[in-house]
C-alpha cells in the first residue's frame, strides 16, 4: 500500500486540498503550537535538480516543526557512479527517514518512489508534469490577499487568472490549472503557440489567448512563467526583445490592469524578459508573499503527512 503522499493535485481530494490550505492557516497564524510536531521525524530533502525557493522552504518548513532535515547531494552521490534512483532512495531510507521530499526532472519519479518506500513522498516537482506544493502556496497567496482563507468550497468563484508565458515547459502552470479550477476560477492561458502543450485535453476548462493586452484587462491576477531556456532551444521564440515586447508583464500592461489585481511569478525571474523590475517590485506584486506562503503550506503538508496531525 503506498503511503499518505503529495504527489500531484490531480490524486488530491477536495478534502484534502481545504485541509492542507486551512492547517496552512493555523500554522501561520501561531507557529509555536505546531513546533513540536515533527520532533524525533527526519525528512530527507531529496533534490536532484536545482532549486532555490523550494528547497530551502522544505527545510525551514521542517525546522519550524521541529523535525530535522538530511539534504541529499546529487552531483556527489553514487548516482554519479551509475547507481539506481530506486538503490540510492531504499538505501537512504535504511537511515531512518520519516519522510521522503523529492525534486526529478523525469516526470512521474516521485509516484514511482511513493510505490516502493513506506514512507510519505511530497513531490517537489517532476520534469515537466506538476508541482504540486507550489500550486498549493499559490492558491493560499491568493485566498489570502482575497481574504478568502481555508479555501471554502468554490472559494475562487468569480475570479479569473492568467497564466502567462512557457506554459508547454512549466509544470507549475500544470498543477496551477488543475488546482484554480477545482477552486472554482476561470483560468486563461496566454502564451505564443509556440510555447502552449499541443494537447490541452487532459487540462479542465481553460480559455486560451495569445495576445496578453486581451487577457489582462480580464484578469484579477496574472502569473508570469519564466522561459525554460534550458528545456528548449530559442527557436520557440522569436527572439527575447519581441517576447519582452508581446508577453513581457511591463509597467505599460500594469496600466491596463484591473486596479485591483495582482501579480504572481513562482520564481526564479527573468527580470526584463517576462517581467520588468518595476512590476515585479511593484504594490501590485505578490511575489514575496508567494516565497513567505511557501514555508507555511509546505509546514502544512509535512504536518499532515509527517507527523499525522489531524485536519
């Protein structure tokens, strides 16, 4: 039986989606009664691409739980000797590891792990198919800055966000359109044809625009995607001075905006590219907001899944 794991949001329950985002909630608002929650668990931050935001929030997440972090170190492990993702995983978990956190660039490993490990996996994003925590994090900044807490069923109802730019590369925008949706927004997807999934049949309902001065002024918050030069050649775009130009989220289309809406980017940026300093520095930014929320949906879940809290 694979254990109680967060592996994409497609697996989660509506149940579990309000109970992950509510316990976010507590948690931010008295971290102290939770600090406990983890002491005695290790959690094995298992990252074997780059990562930043995520990474070090996993690792906060847990210190702030009181749990201790093992971090694996991929580029001097025996996976550079030819070990086995499989070998190297049951191995570590001989260490004693309460809970597996994980970060591949081939879709679909942390599921693979989840069946073959006792222990709780959290996908911390697999290649190009989801990330799940992030999409989590997001929603929450987004309740949140709408006073909308705990995600109430249909909470997201009336709302509309644009996602905007490498959608084809981006399994941010995966999850991200999984999880609005079953929240009850209306999602668009604005990027060059280029840089859209030719197949967006497994995607619920989304409105597709590749103009972004028409998505934005219908939008009451708009994400920013980074381009994934390193999954892609620049033969997808035309060149970055015309991307900047048709899809760069420039203080020019911040003017166009709602007056009240918002921006979001999952990081890290490409300031001047999709995003110019001035909008990503902007009071209409949430992009930091989206770095603190992190710690406190990512300590959610580890709670729930780690140390067995209850919703």
């Amino acid at each position: 039986m694979i254990p109680d794991s967060c592996l994409h949001i497609r697996g989660l329950s509506d149940d579990r989606i309000r109970s992950f985002l509510s316990l976010a909630v507590s948690i931010k608002r008295d971290p102290e009664k939770y600090s406990q929650t983890l002491k005695g668990k290790t959690v094995l931050q298992f990252f074997v691409e780059n990562s930043t935001r995520t990474r070090m929030s996993f690792e906060a997440a847990t210190r702030k739980l009181g749990g201790t972090s093992v971090v694996f170190a991929a580029a001097t492990s025996s996976l550079q000797k030819g070990e086995s993702l499989l070998d190297t995983i049951q191995t570590l978990c001989q260490y004693g590891i309460d809970g597996i956190v994980m970060r591949h660039s081939s879709g679909g490993s942390p599921e693979f792990v989840a069946g073959a490990v006792s222990v709780p996996v959290i996908n911390a994003g697999d290649g190009q198919h989801e990330h799940p925590t992030q999409a989590l994090l997001d929603a929450f900044t987004l309740l949140e800055h709408w006073k909308l807490e705990g995600a109430p069923k249909n909470s997201l109802n009336g709302k509309t966000v644009a996602i905007v730019g490498d959608i084809l590369h981006s399994r941010v925008a995966r999850s991200n359109v999984h999880l609005l949706a079953r929240l009850g927004a209306r999602v668009i997807l604005c990027a060059p044809q280029t840089l859209l999934p030719s197949d967006l049949s497994l995607f619920p309902a989304v409105e597709i625009e590749h103009r972004l001065d028409s998505a934005i002024p219908q939008a009451d918050a708009i994400m920013a995607l980074r381009i994934q030069f390193e999954r892609q050649d620049d033969s997808l775009i035309p060149s970055k001075r015309e991307y900047r130009h048709f899809w760069g989220l420039t203080p020019e289309r911040m003017a166009i905006m709602k007056n009240d809406a918002v921006v979001l980017h999952p990081g890290p940026m490409n300031r001047g590219l999709e995003i110019d300093p001035e909008v990503a520095d902007s009071s209409r930014s949430l992009i930091l907001k989206q770095v603190e929320n992190g710690v406190w949906v990512r300590a959610a879940i580890l709670a729930m899944l780690v140390g067995g809290v209850k919703p």
